[in-house]
C-alpha cells in the first residue's frame, strides 16, 4: 500500500482489499450483491459496515461496540477519525 501513490487507480483498489481483509479477519463477512457493504452479528445484533472510496460507515445498537471497531480499524488500517 505504501508504493500506490495518493490519487491513483491502484491506491484505491489496495486500500479496499487491505480494508476487506482487515474486517474479514475479525469475522465480518462481505455481502454479495454489494461489496461495499460488510455485516457481522455482534450481542445478537446485526453490525453494518458501508465503505464508499475511504468512507466508512458503521452501525450498531450498542454505541460500546463500535467504539471498539473504531479502535480496531485504526489499529490495522491506521486509520485516523475526522470529527466535524
């Protein structure tokens, strides 16, 4: 991912495969019809993840849990959350 300059083509199709790996890994599975929408069942809730480009969305009923995706997605992507 280093190597793909800001910008280009590459830089995106790498950043959405690392992204995709990062959240498979901690159990999210990707939807089929969608690729830019990850699901995951978390305290017998339904977790939705949506990503459009660098944009990541994320829902959960238990504000707790997403704070602690939020700390796993900034650790593996190294990610930083721009609050406006």
């Amino acid at each position: 991912m280093l190597k793909a300059l800001y910008g280009m083509m590459v830089s995106s199709l790498l950043y959405n495969k690392k992204f995709h790996e990062a959240i498979e890994s901690i159990g999210f599975e990707i939807n089929l019809y969608d690729m830019c929408v990850a699901n995951h069942i978390i305290n017998s809730k339904k977790y939705a993840i949506t990503l459009h480009v660098d944009d990541v969305k994320s829902s959960h009923e238990d504000t707790k849990v997403n704070d602690e995706i939020l700390d796993l997605s900034k650790f593996s992507m190294r990610m930083t959350n721009l609050d406006m």
